[in-house]
C-alpha cells in the first residue's frame, strides 16, 4: 500500500472517531432513556430485584460513558489517537449489548404476550438509532447488536408456542435490513471523507506547485538580475579590448591587450561553468564514482596554486597537513575536489586582507578539511541563506574586482555534498572570518590508482600534422574560428552547417577524418549525435567524434550524455579543446590496440 493511501487511511479513521465522539451525548441519553422506560412498563413483570440490579448496572455504565466522554470531549483527535479511541467505543458498545441481553433474559421469559411486544418495539427504536450513530464504525455496530440479538435468541428458546418463530423471522429481517442499510451509509461516509481528504491533497499539492513556481520565477528573476550584472562586465571588458585592437597598438600593448582579453574569457568560463553544474545537478547527471583516495595527495593538488591566486589579492596562503600520515577516503575524486575549490574561491573572493589556510586533521576515525579565512564573516541570519542560488554577500571589494561569479559556488557545494553523503559544517563571527569544515570517514581499502590510457606511443593520442578534422556548426562565425584554430594547429579541416552541405567537400578527402567535432543543436532541429552517426555510417567507421553544446538544459543534458559521446560545453578554451580531441582520439586507439590484441 502507497504511503499516501496509508495516510489518507489515518486521516479518515481520525474523523470517524471525531464522529463518534460528537453522537457520544446521543447515544448515552437514547439508551438511558430507553433504560428508564423498560425498567416502568415492566415493573409487573419482571422479578423487581434483578430489574433493580440491572438498572443500577446500566446506570453505572451511563455515567462512566459520560464521563469518559467528558475527558476527551476538548481534546483533539488525531491519527496517532484515532485507533485507541475507536477501541474504547468498541468495549463500551459491547458492554452495552451485554446489559441489553441481561435484560432480555431477566424479561422475556415470564412476561406475556403485550410485555413481549412492548419490550421488541422499544428495543427496535434503540437498535434504529444505535445503527444510526454506529454506522461510521462497523465493529462498534456489531459489538451492540451481537449480544443484543444473541440474548433475544436465548431468551426465546426458554419461551413457548409459535410467538418465538414468527419473532425470531421479523427479528432476522430486522437486523438483516438495519445491517445492511447501515454498511451502505458507512461506505457512503467513509467514500465522502476520503475524497474530502483527495481534494484537500490535490488542494496542498496545487498550493505547493504554484509555489515553487512563483519561486521559479522569482529564481528566474534572480538569475536575470544577476546575469545582466555579472555577465555584462567580462563582455563590456571585450568590446572596450576588441575596440583598442582596431586602433592598431603596439605589439607590446597587443599582448597586454590579449591577456585581459583571455582574462575576461576565462571569468566568463567560469561563470558559464558553475551554471553548467547546477543545470547538471538538476538533471541527475552527476553521479560519484566513488574510489579510495590519497587525501594528502588530492590536497596538495588542490593547494598548488592557490599562493599565486591569493598573492594576486595579497593574501596569505596557508597549507597544513599532517607530515607522515596519508589518510585514505572512499569518494569521487573529482567531485570533492570541485568542493574545495569552491570553497577556496569563495574564501579567496570575500576577503580582502590576512590569510586563506587549508587544513586536514585526522582524529576518531575520520579526517576534517578545513577551509579558514580572515575576511569579512557570515551573519547568523545569513548562514542558511548564503547556500541558496544567486546568493552573494556584499563586501568592500566587490565594485573593484572584475570577476565576481553568480552565486552559485556555495550552493554547489551544498548540492555535492549532499551527493555525496558528506557533512559540512559553517562557523563564522562578522568582522573575524568564516571557517568551513568538510568531514568523511576514513577507509582501510588501500588508495586506488588510475592509470589513465596507455601512452606507450609517444604519438598516441596527439593530433599529427595534416590531420582531417571535420567541424558540423550551423554557426558561420564559430565555423570560420574553429577552422582558423584548427589550421593553426597543422589540421586539414572541412567545415559545413550540415552533413548535407558537408557532402560536395567529402568528395576531396583522401582518407577518412581523423576526428569529428559537431554541435549538439544544428539547424532544422538535427542533433550533433544523428550527425555524427550519419559521418560514421558514410564513412563506414567509427571515427573518434567531440560533441559541443551551449545547452543547459536537464534533457538535451541527459540525451547527449547518454550518447556515450565525449561532451563540452560552451564556452571551450584553446586548452579544453585540445585535450578532449586528442583525449577523444586517445580512446579510439586504446580500442583499436584492445581489438588487435590477441
């Protein structure tokens, strides 16, 4: 059974008891009532001692109903409460039907044909009314109306004559026809409450979907803002350096020129790149792949170059770890050490003056990363909400320095370390800086080792002179870029917008290309994949292919990932171009090696 269905479950027992406990009062005065009345009318007919005991015991259990009612009339009926309180109705609707067949038994059998009669019609009113108010919960209906009738069988069976038959079939007709209507109104009842409980479901539910879309939108907003603002400096940056090229400077002013150039670049990169991992970790595309690691090995990576980093802010860098000890962890390399560097960039980024210190500390079975620094701190009322998306601090620097990011850094950090099950606590004073601390259990497997592809060739994987590369780009501009670069490099290249408008030029080549690299979205709505698997088909092999995309998107993610195609998002530097071609032909030559073995 489904949780939810479970609940529901819950929440319509929790109303059958509130309405049970609301027919309480009714129920204790219809059946005292009633009680009075026999104990009047068959005052002459029955031995006045028992009659006596029996009223003072229906008496007795009128008031200990009432009061028991009385305790729990101002209390709330909940799910957890709801079972307890129906089985007391229970117990006390079963007590009732015994005192009910104490009395038929002290009744029936002595008294005549009217006091017969009389006793069946007022305990036809009591039963009516009991299945009227009992008919939210069976089982307390039939707790009454069992040893009511049971009593009535027995009492008979001491009696004479055919009184008893015709008796006992209106009685059976009776209880069959009350029983029956009753089950049709508790189906009616309970189908009613849990459809009210449907409706106030879908209710909850469509409140909460208007949320998070008015929170969509207000995210939406956030990203603009932030967009507008953070990505219009790195592009204001390069039309000002473009435009002070066209003046024709120096050679010496060309290569300063090129280096903010590749500066503002970089900072949008940057920027484009945490976007990328948010959209990533939207679409579930990111999963660990989980290793045992050197700890001190992957800190001292991370830690290389941080002193230029810091020395460019005029900061102090500080590196502790243990002298001997390499504790070992089991987590994703990568993803962790995506971790820190965020949490180093931010550290590096909000303070202007003092040191940033990375420190590892091995104690009780698991080591603790620390990222510390001395800069502005983290109010008390911020610590949740510095996590958020889009989320940044304001502090002196931010008006002088050029890239400031989206906030998304911390809120990556958040998402990955969920990922990975790793707990990270925030400690911060204003004024006094903010410490960060990162804590995985140790492992006692010994560190793997990635051996990477095999590089026995010292060409293996490296793009040679001459090589064909064939560029599918509906762009005309990065076309005309990716083939000066490519010829820059000593690649043959052949560009087009289209498979279709490649073919005329595939009529030139004189051995199969060497690589293909294709954008994920083309015109007329193709993909890169259907293009590359068109270029593999007309050529008759598998040629090594890069795909490139600008989206980021949670389905064209999942779709091109699922392509098992090498994937970079735009925008590409020089660097990661380069590395994912040759690493792309890489693999292709590892298989080609694997195959011919024998």
């Amino acid at each position: 059974m489904r949780p939810e269905t479970v609940q529901r479950d819950a929440l319509v027992a929790a109303d059958l008891a509130s309405h049970l406990k609301r027919t309480e009062p009714l129920r204790i005065l219809g059946n005292t009532g009633v009680a009075l009345a026999v104990v009047y009318l068959m005052r002459d007919s029955a031995p006045p001692a028992w009659l006596a005991i029996w009223f003072a015991a229906m008496l007795t259990h009128s008031a200990f109903n009432a009061w028991a009612a009385w305790r729990v009339w101002h209390r709330p009926t909940r799910t957890e409460n709801a079972p307890r309180r129906l089985r007391a109705v229970v117990r006390a609707e079963a007590m009732n039907g015994l005192l009910w067949m104490a009395a038929e038994l002290i009744i029936l059998p002595g008294s005549d044909y009217t006091h017969r009669a009389l006793l069946m019609v007022l305990l036809s009113g009591l039963g009516a009314g009991v299945m009227q108010s009992l008919c939210a919960y069976l089982p307390a209906l039939y707790a009454f109306f069992g040893p009511a009738v049971l009593g009535f069988l027995v009492a008979g069976s001491l009696t004479q004559g055919s009184y008893f038959v015709v008796a006992l079939a209106l009685l059976l007709v009776w209880v069959a026809v009350n029983l029956s209507f009753a089950r049709l109104m508790h189906r009616t009842l309970v189908d009613s409450l849990h459809n009210r409980h449907i409706a106030n479901a879908l209710a909850v539910d469509l409140e909460v979907q208007r949320d998070r879309a008015v929170e969509l939108g207000r995210s939406r907003s956030r990203f603009l803002a932030a967009a507008s603002h953070d990505l219009r400096q790195p592009v204001h940056a390069l039309s000002l350096f473009v435009g002070a090229l066209g003046q024709n400077p120096s050679q010496e002013q060309s290569r300063h020129i090129l280096k903010h150039v590749g500066g503002a670049i970089d900072a949008m990169g940057s920027m484009f790149n945490a976007m990328l991992d948010i959209s990533k970790l939207d679409a579930d595309l990111l999963q660990p792949n989980w290793q045992v690691l050197d700890l001190r090995a992957l800190l001292l990576r991370v830690a290389a170059d941080q002193p230029l980093l810091a020395g460019a802010k005029g900061l102090r860098f500080g590196c502790e770890l243990p002298a001997a000890s390499h504790p070992r962890v089991r987590c994703d390399p990568v993803l962790l050490e995506r971790i820190l560097r965020n949490l180093l960039s931010n550290a590096l980024r909000y303070t202007t003056e003092g040191s940033v210190l990375l420190r590892l500390r091995v104690r009780g079975g698991r080591a603790e990363i620390v990222v510390a620094d001395s800069g502005a701190g983290i109010p008390r009322e911020r610590r949740e909400q510095v996590f958020e998306e889009f989320v940044q601090l304001p502090h002196p620097e931010r008006e002088r320095e050029r890239e400031q990011g989206l906030g998304l850094g911390l809120a990556i950090v958040k998402r990955l370390v969920g990922l990975l099950g790793l707990r990270l606590v925030l400690r911060s004073r204003p004024g006094r800086g903010t410490v960060f601390s990162l804590r995985l259990p140790l492992a006692d497997e010994p560190a793997s080792t990635d051996s990477g592809l095999a590089t026995s060739h010292g060409t293996q994987g490296k793009l040679g002179k001459g090589d064909i590369v064939i560029v599918v780009d509906d762009s005309a501009d990065i076309r005309l870029a990716m083939s000066a670069l490519l010829s820059a490099w000593g690649c043959q290249v052949f560009t087009a917008a289209s498979v279709r408008d490649l073919m005329p030029q595939m009529m030139n080549l004189s051995a199969p290309p060497r690589l293909l690299l294709c954008d994920y979205r083309l015109a007329d709505g193709v993909s890169g994949i259907a293009a590359i698997d068109q270029l593999r088909d007309a050529f008759n092999q598998d040629i090594p292919a890069v795909l490139v995309t600008g989206d980021t998107a949670p389905e064209p993610l999942r779709e091109a990932v699922a392509s098992g195609l090498p994937l970079l998002h735009k925008p590409v530097t020089q660097q990661q171009l380069r590395e994912a071609m040759e690493r792309a032909i890489a693999m292709d030559e590892a298989v080609c090696l694997s195959r011919a073995a024998p």
